[in-house]
C-alpha cells in the first residue's frame, strides 16, 4: 500500500494530459455521521484513538495489527479517502458528472467494528450507503480485485437494494478465506443480492475475461441499478506478489470498458470507479488506473502508447526502479471464449463459473 503508487498514477495521468478532460476534486474528509452510515460508533473512537496514540490501538478492533498498523493520523487520511469516494457517489447520483474516479480508494476489506486487509474505513460501503440515503433504490457493485470484497458484502447483506458481485481468487487459497458462491445474501429479501466467483489460482486473461462475462452483465441486466460502483484492485496480474492469479494489464483494461459500458446500457451512465489492491507499485498499478481514468473521461489512452520519458524518469527518481515502456502488456486485443460457447465440466474455471451461476441465478429467476 506504498503510497507512492498513488503519486505515480496521478503523474502518469498528468503526463498523459488526462487532467485536462476531467474535473479534479478535493473532496470533504467524511464525517462522523457519514462513517456512521456503515462503521459502529465504537470503532470509529478506536480508530480517533489509535490516532492520537498509535502505541494505544486496541487490536481487538483491527487495530495495531501488521496487516494495519496504526499511525498518527490514520483517522484523519482514512475519512479523506473515505470522502474522496462519498464525494465521487454524490457527484454522480447529483448529476454534477457522469462518471467519477476515486483510485485511492476501493478499500473494502474494512469491516462495520473493524479494520481489515489494509482498511480503515470501508470508503466502498460508504459511497454506496450515501446513496441509498440519497434516495438510489438499487446500486450495484462490482469488485475485480483478486481478494474477495468482503467487506462491501457484509455491510449490504441483509439489504436487496445492494447487489454485490465479487470475481476473486479462490477463498481456498487466498485472504480473506471469504467469498464462497454459497454467500448468497441473507435469507429473506436479500436472498441472491451476494454474487461471489471463486476462481483457480493461476486463472489468467481468457478465463478472467470469460467468468466477468458468463456472470456480470446478466445480473447487471437484470438488476438495472441507477449506479453502479465498481472496484477495480490491480492484483489480479501475474507480477503482483500477494496473490496468485495470472492477468494482464490488457485483461483488466477490457474489464474497465466493460464495466463503462455497462453502466451506460444499465445504468444511465452513472458509473463510480474505485481502486483498491494492488502492489506491483511501479510496473502494474499506474498503468492499470491510468487507463481506468482515461476511460472513466471518454479519452481513452492506446495500450499500444509509449509512456512519457518525464514519467519513466520520476519513476526512477523515486524509487530506483525502471518503468515500462508502453501502456501494454502486448497482450491487446485480449481474448476469451463466451459462456454461451457451452460448459467443459473438466476445466476448474468452468466449474467456478457454474458455481456462481447455480447458487445465485435461479434465486433472481435466472437460469442457470
């Protein structure tokens, strides 16, 4: 979570003059009566506490953990990334844009009573919850980060108005142990509003692209929310060292036109992107947001593009390693079978894809 990896996107926007085809915000730090919307009022004075006085974080709330470690402040830049997010869902349900970046957040590991996976406050849930209290009736989020978004799911579990659906390694082998396709949604209304894809270790460009696409836009079809949140955490590539899928960085950019352009068929283009994970700092993370932002502002940048020299120079500047070159993997055009091409009960993404259909489509009236 350097944050370094942050800078760098913005330069890298920047060098790319993407800042001139969007407005750039400093949104409001959330409040308390907005943390509130999701996070306890206990845990919200732990984490003002630990604040003030790191070497008193109470690790029953999370807190003081290696996971997250408290720091002075940690209050303060948690509720500003928080706001950042709650401002970008205000500014899309108000009309003010039509689409809103926030790549500092997607933090949504955070828990209603606890910090989590890197996560103070759970900016994902918060922008979500703003528009439910702002009137939306039906938001839809998605998350392609490699860990399970546990928890944007937890704080909507027990409400219909949220449908959640998390594409993430398979909880047998990664953090957070969370994210089976049996987590449907609590019983009730809520039944079939929790989508979770648990995918092999090793799932690369055509089996990631191939589960989004058997999984997500029929729901979203179906659904037809008026926004849709999406969370779109880099560690999904083949270099990031905390996880064990095998995409590239052509395979998330078509997950982020996706996502646009399922937000302008479904949801009157109303459309809030997040960041999230993601610790290739230099080589992944960058790149990958750029284009998320380029997309996000109707200019897309070319994978085929040559970075900007300034930018490969800042890069080393700052951290003593060597950027890339283009804005590829060289994997552009990337390429996946359809679902609709029919199932191979002997492949082990198949079998995922079908476990997420089979626990969840039939209870919104979908076949399976």
């Amino acid at each position: 979570m350097d944050p370094v990896r942050l800078a760098l996107t913005r330069r890298l926007v920047d060098a790319f003059g993407l800042d001139r085809d969007v407005e750039v915000v400093s949104a409001k730090p959330a409040g308390e009566s907005t943390l509130r919307l999701v996070h306890r009022e206990d845990y919200i004075e732990a984490v003002k506490a630990a604040s003030v006085d790191p070497g008193a974080a109470d690790s029953a709330y999370g807190l003081g953990t290696v996971d997250d470690p408290a720091f002075a402040g940690m209050h303060e830049v948690s509720a500003l990334i928080a706001g950042q997010s709650v401002g970008a869902a205000e500014a899309v349900w108000g009309g003010e844009a039509l689409h809103a970046v926030n790549f500092a957040g997607g933090l949504h590991h955070a828990m209603p009573g606890g910090a989590s996976g890197f996560c103070i406050y759970n900016d994902a849930s918060l922008a979500i919850a703003r528009l439910l209290e702002l009137g939306a009736e039906r938001v839809a989020y998605v998350d392609v980060d490699v860990h399970h978004g546990d928890g944007v799911q937890a704080a909507f579990w027990e409400d219909p108005r949220v449908l959640t659906i998390s594409l993430h390694e398979h909880p047998r082998t990664l953090f957070p142990q969370t994210g089976w396709p049996e987590e449907t949604g609590a019983a009730g209304a809520a039944e079939g509003s929790a989508v979770n894809v648990a995918l092999p270790a090793g799932t690369g460009d055509a089996g990631w692209l191939r589960a989004f696409h058997a999984v997500v836009p029929e729901l979203i079809a179906d659904f037809r929310p008026q926004v849709l949140v999406t969370q779109h955490g880099a560690d999904t590539h083949f270099e990031d060292p905390l996880a064990h899928l095998a995409v590239s960085l052509d395979a998330q950019r078509a997950v982020q036109v996706a996502c646009h352009e399922l937000a302008h068929e479904y949801a009157g283009g109303k459309w809030v992107a997040l960041g999230g994970g993601g610790y290739a700092v230099v080589e992944v993370v960058p790149r990958s947001w750029t284009h998320l932002v380029a997309i996000a502002a109707g200019r897309d940048v070319e994978p085929g593009a040559v970075i900007p020299e300034g930018w490969r120079q800042e890069v080393f500047a700052r951290t003593r390693q060597l950027a890339p070159a283009r804005m590829t993997d060289g994997r552009w055009p990337v390429e996946y079978v359809g679902w609709e091409a029919g199932y191979d009960p002997a492949d082990r993404l198949d079998q995922a894809v079908l476990a997420a259909r089979r626990a969840v489509f039939p209870l919104r009236g979908l076949l399976a």
